[in-house]
C-alpha cells in the first residue's frame, strides 16, 4: 500500500469517490502522520455515530450540519470548525448541502483500504 500521496492533487482533475448515501469524498493529502480529506454531503446525508482513535479536525467549506460530539449538540456553517477528540463518540448531519474538509492523525488506514466508510452507508461498487 502506498504510503503517502503526491505532492500536489489537483481537486478539479479528481473524481468523487461515491460512499452511499449522499456523501462522496476526495483525498487532498496524506502520509503516516496525517490525512486531509474533502467530503460532499447532500441534504440529509449523515455520518451515523461512531468513534476512532484518530484526532480530527473539521473546516466546513459551505452548508450547513448538525454535529453531535459526545452528547453535545452544534450547528456550523461555511467558516465554522469542530475539533474531536480520540474515542469520542460523534455523528452530523447535513441540514444544507455542503462540503467539509477533514483532517485526521494518524492516517485513516481503513480510510485508504476502503473498509471505513460504513457511517456514510453503504459503498458503492
């Protein structure tokens, strides 16, 4: 498995990976230490609860989403941020169609097997 991705990605040159469920998403970059991805949510779509031993950090580029972060809930728009911590339990929802950008350390490995992608619904062969 590759281990790091090139050094520029070119985001217009990318196809979206479908996830199910209204959401797709692009990796912007990633090495062992980190990983940033771009994910597309339609209205409705939502990331089911779930937890991982990844530090994330979220921008949302536009929309609107309902996050629930360890039982407390918040709305954020294009130009908000949400920090989550390892192994808290968390979930969103989009309420306006929008984009988020995500960032994760270490790397989500499962993101790059393809095996993470269950809270987004079913994958799309």
């Amino acid at each position: 498995m590759k281990r790091f991705s090139e050094k520029y990605i070119i985001a217009k040159d990318m196809e979206w990976e479908e996830l199910g469920g209204g959401v797709s998403r692009k990796f912007l970059g990633y090495d062992n230490q980190i990983m940033m991805v771009r994910v597309k949510f339609d209205t409705g779509a939502l990331g089911s609860p779930h937890q991982h031993f990844h530090t994330q950090a979220t921008f949302c580029v536009s929309g609107k989403f309902e996050f629930e972060i360890d039982g407390e809930k918040k709305i954020i728009e294009a130009g908000d941020g949400v920090y989550i911590e390892p192994n808290l339990l968390h979930s969103a929802v989009c309420l306006e169609e929008g984009e988020l950008i995500d960032t994760f350390s270490p790397v989500r490995e499962d993101f790059l097997s393809g095996d993470g992608v269950s809270y987004f619904g079913d994958k799309k062969a």
